[in-house]
C-alpha cells in the first residue's frame, strides 16, 4: 500500500488576489524548487504595498516591494567613493541593478531576558550565525536545541520582544579591517566609538577563524622586544610567541603590556590592544596616554568596557584577533594585548549560565578551555609561503592571592608558551616591575633572543637565583664572612637593576651595555639609592663615547670582545668618575 502524497502548504499573502494563471505559475516555481506538491493559499495582507511574499512554514520567499528597496539600500550602502565623485557610482549601480528573489527562514521570538533570546521555528540555524531582530537588533546563535535554539544580543536586548519575528542571515560574526583602523577606537563589532567618524574597510573578516595548520607555521627566531630589561635579559618574547602575564590586580601587568607596544615605535609592528570588562575611564586614559607617546598612529584600541553587554565582552578578543590576522596575513607583524581574558571567562560563563548550560569548575562550562585555546592558538608565524608574517600575543590573567593554580589560570598556562608571573610582595616592596624571576619562563624566546643579548646575559638568572638561597639563609645568621657580604651586596645591585620606570623601554644596545657592566661587578660600589640613576648615566656615557658599539650589535646582533672590553673600560672609568676616585 503506498502512502498518499503529502503536500506542503504555503501561504501566499498580497494585498490583491492571484490570478488563477499567477497561482498555477507561482505552484509549478514551489513545486520545481522543493520537488515536492505544494498546495497554495492566498491570504490577503493591506501592509505589502507592492509584490507578494510566500511563506511555507519558517521559510519566506520575499517579492515585495518593500523587500526590493532593501536589497537596493543595502547595494547603495556596499558603495565605496575610494577619493571619487559618489554621484556617478550610485548612477551606475541603480541602471545596472537587478533585484533578486530573496528566500530566508523566519522564526520567532519565545522570551528575552538578559541579554539573551530564545527563538523557535529556525531549523536550520546553525552555530555562530547572525540573526535580524525587529528593529535591526542583530544576535549570535549560541545554543542549539530540538524546540528552540538560544542567541545572545547585540544592542539593547530591551528593544526585542516575545512574538517578533527573527531571520536568518546565512552570516557569522564579523570585523571590518584595513589601515584605517589604525589610531582608531572601535567597539566588538568594529563600529567607532572615538568620535573621528566612519571607517573604510578593505576587507572583512570573521571573527572566528580556523588557526594556521603545521605547514603554514614556521619556527619563532626573530624578537619582539619589551624595551624591560627583565623581561628581554631572562624571558625573551619571540614574533608568533604567546606569553601569558599574570598576577594579582594591581601589580602592573597592564603597564608591561603598554611598555612593550610602547617599544614597538619605528619598528613597522601593528599594535591592537583588546580592553575587555574594564572602566572606560582606563581605557580612555590608556588611549590618551598613547597618543602623547606617538604610539597611537600604529596601534588599534578595540573597547568593550565593564558597561558593555556580556556578549560584546566575550566577542571582543576574536574580533580584535581577526583583524591582527589581516594584517598578519599581509606579512607584517602584529602585537595584540588581551587585557585580560579572566574577564572574558566571566562574560562566557554569565553567558552560559543564562543560556542553562551545565556548570562545571566554578561553574565555568566545560568548554572553558577551548573558548580560550581557538582563540590563542591563531597567534602565529606564518611560513614564507604565506608572507612569513607574525601575530604576538600578550595575554593577561589576573589571579586571587596568588593562586595560579586556580582554573582559568592554569587553563591558560597549559596553552601558551610561557608566562611572567607579577608578585604582589615584590611590588609593594618597590620592585617594579614585580617579576617573580623564579615562576616567569619563555619556552620558546631564548631561539629569537639575539646573541649579543645572550652573551651580555650570561648567568644572571643563577645569579639571582644562589641570591635569593642565599638571603634567606643569611636571616638565621648575624656573623657572615666578607665572601658572603660581597654575594649579597652583588644580588642586591642585581635586583636594584632590575628596577625599571614605567613607560621608559630600553634599547638592545643599552641592555647590553647595563648587563655587560653588572655582570662584571662594575656597579657594584655604587650605593643602591643611587643604582638606577647613575647606571642609566653610565650607558648614555658609553653609547655617546663609543657609537660604534650600537652599529656593531645592530648590524652584526653580536657583541664581540672588542666591544666588551670597551664598555668595561669606559663603565669603569664613568663610575670612578661618579664616585670621585
């Protein structure tokens, strides 16, 4: 026995009726695309000025003229001048303009609440795609499930409403980018937000994006220097390197961050730095603070403040990552600081807990870890076949007392390739910055640190390290010998060193020149008050007697024995000078 034809019942709505000609024309065009029987009604509509729209269950075949003038607004909008007349431009696209059928799936709105709406009647939505609300409000689908499927907003989530109808894009999230991004603040969605008017974008990028395979990726061999001398000297950052800062708050792992774009001037590195869940008033300080220091000019601010939705939030590193990866992929290097991705973790656990996700660890989800590893996993250095440019990321993770074992933390530690790690005692002790030289590790910038560095480094980390051994050992003991004092009095002049202003980077050449001289006990008979200040003087002094050495490490990135011996000589002779010998 074979079963009756099931036919599908669509609706066809006008303000006139059809013809019995149109409706057999409009029957066999159902028919042919859906190959199945169709059986149409009519239902008349007032509101359609213009055309027809057929609905068969959530999909909507819009022949409307209301539809017809959107696809001509949107084709009018896509126009780009590029310096031209625009009157032209819009002449020609309006002649050659042909509107096309527009099918799309409607669903509709089951109830809003906090930033996130539930939609029923889109079947075929997929994750990550873009949704139209009434009114223009756009939203990510988020949770997919058998009767209803979940979406965070974009916008003021109070304009949405239980019964509006919703659309299908086919679109997933996206950012525009280009050059014109650069000195600009813009918003996740790329909008600006700095009141300097629109931007012209040269492309359009998703913000989620598959990360560099193998084959595309070459080792990292080539530094991305901080200008801080601690960091350079023991925990070098490589171009396609990922080094997590972490610490507690306030310790100063945003101003490591700044000091490291800040150092990237005349060097032709891209700089975006990515605020997330932070005061507006420090982002606009920030920003403000990079443009007396010329460092705005290559850098992009993109800005989803504590005020922002938990949905701007949690797509603002992808979107800031995606235009880094236009750049990278033109074969430039590009710097991004994330600042800081433990707020991003709250945002996507705010997020999931409203679309009734299962809790895990401190109630994050469980795919806390790859809401981070994709994203980080794109920072990169391309092979030559692909431009052989870089992305550098800098992420930052704040911690609770000093607790690095807890869950983001330690999720973040396993993905990137080392991190420095900022103690609070050490800060307050006036150590800044506050490097735990102990925690903080590069597992891959020692193979991009230049040799000239390394040779003047030597083993200053050691160094530190039979220090610190040893003045915790010297605190059972008041009576120490005169080899004892000399060790202690050299590892205080070498933490003394270590101590750098904020916003003040040094060069490769004046690192050498600091470390070649401590190393070598020059510094050492200078009291530790005046440490700072008379070892900056000292290598301003051998820079300006001997500007051959500069050439020489950036020509060669070597530093040869000749070279040596004459910082020794004229370190030697500047501090016998300052001591009055």
């Amino acid at each position: 026995m074979s079963t009756p034809d099931v036919k599908l019942q669509a609706v066809l709505r006008s303000a006139c009726p059809p013809s019995e000609e149109q409706r057999s024309r409009l029957t066999a065009f159902l028919e042919k695309k859906y190959q199945q029987s169709v059986e149409l009604t009519w239902s008349e509509d007032k509101s359609i000025l213009g055309g027809f729209r057929i609905e068969l269950g959530t999909e909507v075949i819009d022949w409307t003229t209301g539809g017809r003038l959107d696809q001509l607004k949107e084709k009018l909008a896509s126009i780009s001048a590029g310096g031209q007349d625009v009157i032209p431009l819009i002449r020609d696209t309006v002649k050659s303009w042909v509107p096309e059928v527009l099918a799309y799936e409607v669903g509709t709105v089951l109830r809003v609440a906090d930033g996130i709406a539930y939609v029923s009647g889109l079947e075929h939505a997929s994750y990550g795609e873009i949704l139209l609300f009434e009114g223009g409000i756009r939203g990510m689908v988020q949770d997919l499930k058998e009767d209803r499927i979940g979406c965070i907003l974009f916008g003021d989530y109070e304009a949405v409403r239980a019964g509006d109808a919703v659309r299908r894009t086919g679109k997933t999230a996206g950012i525009g980018a280009g050059d014109a991004y650069l000195g600009r603040v813009v918003d996740a969605l790329g909008a600006p937000i700095d009141g300097k008017g629109p931007i012209t974008a040269d492309a359009y990028r998703p913000i989620e994006n598959p990360a560099p395979g193998i084959i595309d990726r070459q080792p990292v061999d080539k530094p991305m220097e901080t200008g801080i001398l601690s960091i350079d000297s023991m925990f070098p950052i490589g171009r396609g390197q990922r080094e997590l800062i972490i610490g507690d708050r306030q310790t100063g792992k945003t101003a490591i961050a700044v000091d490291t774009i800040l150092n990237q001037k005349g060097k032709n590195v891209v700089c975006i730095y990515v605020a997330i869940g932070q005061k507006a008033s420090s982002v606009a300080q920030l920003t403000e603070m990079l443009r007396a220091a010329g460092a705005l000019e290559y850098t992009t601010v993109v800005c989803a403040s504590a005020s922002d939705f938990a949905s701007m939030q949690y797509i603002a590193p992808y979107a800031g990552c995606a235009l880094g990866e236009y750049f990278m992929e033109k074969g430039r290097d590009v710097l991004i600081v994330y600042d800081d991705l433990s707020k991003h973790a709250i945002a996507y656990r705010a997020l999931s807990l409203l679309l009734e996700r299962s809790p895990g660890r401190e109630a994050y989800p469980g795919d806390v870890f790859y809401l981070h590893s994709r994203l980080l996993e794109r920072s990169a250095h391309l092979s030559d076949e692909r431009g052989g440019g870089s992305m550098t990321a800098l992420p930052i993770v704040e911690t609770l007392d000093g607790d690095v074992s807890a869950y983001i933390p330690t999720n973040i530690i396993s993905i990137t390739d080392g991190q420095i790690y900022l103690e609070s005692n050490l800060f307050f002790a006036g150590q800044r910055p506050a490097v735990n030289v102990g925690l903080s590790v590069s597992r891959v910038g020692g193979a991009a640190q230049i040799k000239a560095v390394k040779q003047a480094t030597g083993s200053i980390r050691l160094d530190l390290a039979q220090y610190r051994e040893m003045e915790v050992f010297t605190q059972f003991f008041s009576d120490l010998d005169e080899a004892t004092k000399r060790q202690l009095a050299y590892g205080q002049s070498l933490v003394r060193l270590l101590r750098q202003k904020q916003y003040h980077p040094y060069s490769q050449c004046r690192q050498v020149i600091l470390l070649t001289a401590a190393l070598q006990h020059v510094l050492q008979p200078v009291p530790l008050k005046e440490l700072n200040e008379t070892a900056e003087a000292m290598a301003a002094y051998v820079e300006e007697n001997a500007p051959w050495i500069r050439q020489e490490i950036e020509q060669t990135e070597q530093l040869s024995e000749k070279a040596k011996q004459e910082i020794l000589r004229l370190s030697s002779e500047f501090v016998q000078k300052r001591e009055g010998k």
